[in-house]
C-alpha cells in the first residue's frame, strides 16, 4: 500500500499502541516476525515500524483494530494534505476535485444509509 511509506512515525507507533492492548509485547512480536525487542523499541518511541511492518500490522489487526488503524493513517494523510493545501493555497490539482467527488459520494452514501434508504 503506496500510503503507508507517508505515515509519520507517530502514526506508526499508534498502530502498534493499538495492537498492543489486546495482545502482549511478545505475542505481537510473533505475529509480526519481530523479536520482543523491536516491540519494546516501537513502543518506546526508540525506532519506528518499516513500511513492511506496517503492512503486517494490518494484516494481523482484527477488523475492530484494523478500522482504528486506518482511520489513524486517514487523519495522518489527511492532515498532510491540509498543512500542503494551506502551504501553497494556489495550487490546483485535478486529484484534488477527484477526491472532493469520492468525499462527496462517501457523504451522499452516509446520508441515504441514516435515512434508511440504502
């Protein structure tokens, strides 16, 4: 996944804070292909989990973790593109109106499932 390479490290620490409540430092460490110390080091805030790890993790999330995980990444990305939009303000992008559509659909979807539509 292409957006993983784009987390901060903060981000990629939360991911693993939230594997960890409901599992232990060494039972993540065997999920993950790591050893107990890389945990440690994660949770500690010593290094951070590569792109492959990152990957791992939300192969080993349970679908509750996974849905945490990726709104983690969502915020992360999105404040990204926030801070680069209020940066450069001028800049247009036809990715821009691409994601406004697919954030408008995802509304319009919303919208007709509250009201029983969908």
């Amino acid at each position: 996944m292409r957006a993983v390479h784009n987390l901060s490290k903060e981000t990629r620490q939360r991911a693993i804070e939230v594997l960890l409540e409901k599992r232990s430092k060494k039972e993540l460490a065997e999920q993950l292909g790591l050893s107990p110390a890389s945990i440690v080091k994660f949770f500690k805030g010593y290094t951070h989990p590569s792109d492959i790890t990152i990957s791992r993790v939300l192969e080993v999330a349970s679908d509750e973790e996974r849905r945490e995980i990726v709104r983690l990444f969502i915020d992360d990305l999105v404040d990204g593109v926030i801070e680069l939009l209020e940066t450069y303000p001028d800049v247009e992008s036809s990715k821009l109106d691409e994601l406004k559509k697919i954030l408008e659909e995802k509304e319009k979807r919303r919208i007709l499932t509250s009201l029983g539509f969908v």
